[in-house]
C-alpha cells in the first residue's frame, strides 16, 4: 500500500523512538556529527590549497600547498575509510531503533558487513556530489538530495552494487527531494534556537530527532518503492 507522508507525521514518530532511545540516540548522533564535522573540514581544506596560489608568492605555495596537500590527503583517506562506513552505522542504529529498543553496536555494522564495498560506495557519492558543487551550488544541492537514501540502502543491504544504490536512491528521491528539503528546512528554526544555547539543546534535543525523522522518510520511500516495483510487475 502506498504511504502518504507528511512532515508532522515523520517529526512525531521520531519523537517517539527518540524517547525510548534517548542516550544511545545522542552518543549515536555525536559521532555522526564528527563524521560531517570531518567531511566539512576537509572540504575547507581544498578551498584554501585553491586560494594559495592567489594570495601568496610562488615560492612559499610550494611549501604551503605541500602541506595542505597532505593534510587533504589523509583527512580525504580518514573520510572514506572510517567516517563514511561509521556513517552507514549510524544510519543503521536509527533504522533499526525504530523497531526494537537502539542497539549502539550498530555503530560498527560496515566495518563488519562488506565492508570494501560499503567504501567503495560511499567513495562514489562523495565524490559525486563533490564533484557536482564545484560546478554550481544549487546542482550540487540536487544531487545531494538524490544520493541521501544510499548510505540508508547500504544499511539495509551491504552488498548492493553502486549502480544500483545510485539508481535506487534516485528512484526514491524522484518527486520528493523538495519534501525533503522541506523537512529539513522544518527544523532550522529549533538549530537557530539550539545555536543560542551554544550547540547544547541541538547535540541532545535537535540533531538526534532532525535525524532519526530523516530514517523514517526513508522507511517511507522504502516502502513506497518496493510498493511501486510489485505494482509494476503485476
């Protein structure tokens, strides 16, 4: 059967596993934002090695941009080979949470379930996106909305091919990227009032609910896809 979704629907359901999993859900959250703090820092990184060689002779680029350049290296190996399979785990605890009481060991689900092929995949979708916002931001938004649901398929199943998460994910997010920007624009408001308390009510209030509402529009446009191909086929 077909479900239609709404915000308010998504944002009470996570509320509610939120509450039976409160302290898991923030440790899990946590380290999901050191993930993204990773990823953000690195993609600094890359704009200043840019920015070296207008702002500062050629003589000093060299050296500054050997630095740099290392710096991007070993932030852009610590992404793919620890933050992007401990972002599938994260992913997997909320996914599971939903249904069971949040099991913390979930954390670690990619380095232990195909995990070369869990990088492999992540490798791609960032490299993508990245790749996609140097051309133009809002392409590069689009594209981050298209690619959302992969590292929730490679929760759901390790070993899907790239192709297929790509195609999957794109699939999912046809016609609904704007609910979901929607969906996250729902919750600026509480990071705006979180940022007043210095970041402390969005650690252990707003990013733990902002994200397990994210796995339930994926349990949605799981459902909703799955219904789709056995309509298709009938």
């Amino acid at each position: 059967m077909w479900t239609i979704w709404t915000r308010k629907m998504l944002k009470e359901n996570a509320m509610i596993v939120m509450n039976q999993n409160y302290w898991k859900s923030v440790i899990v959250t946590f380290a999901l934002s050191a993930c993204y703090g990773i990823t953000s820092g690195i993609q600094t990184n890359f704009t200043s090695i840019i920015e070296i060689f207008t702002t500062i002779p050629l003589a000093l680029s060299v050296f500054a941009l050997s630095i740099y350049l290392s710096m991007f290296i070993a932030g852009f190996i610590l992404i793919i080979l620890v933050a992007s399979p401990l972002q599938v785990g994260c992913f997997k605890f909320y996914m599971t949470a939903r249904t069971a009481p949040g099991n913390m060991s979930m954390m670690g689900f990619a380095f232990k379930h195909e995990y070369f092929n869990v990088v492999k995949v992540q490798f791609f979708r960032t490299l993508y996106t990245f790749l996609w916002s140097l051309l133009l931001i809002v392409p590069g938004i689009i594209k981050m909305y298209e690619y959302r649901m992969m590292p929730y398929l490679l929760a759901d199943n390790p070993s899907i091919t790239c192709d297929e998460a790509f195609a999957r994910s794109k699939a999912m997010m046809t016609g609904q990227k704007m609910n979901a920007f929607l969906l996250d624009l729902s919750f600026v408001g509480w990071h705006l009032l979180g940022a007043l308390t210095f970041g402390i009510l969005n650690f252990f209030y707003v990013l733990p609910w902002h994200q397990l509402a994210i796995a339930e529009l994926y349990e949605v446009l799981r459902c909703n896809s799955t219904t789709s191909v056995d309509s298709s086929g009938q």
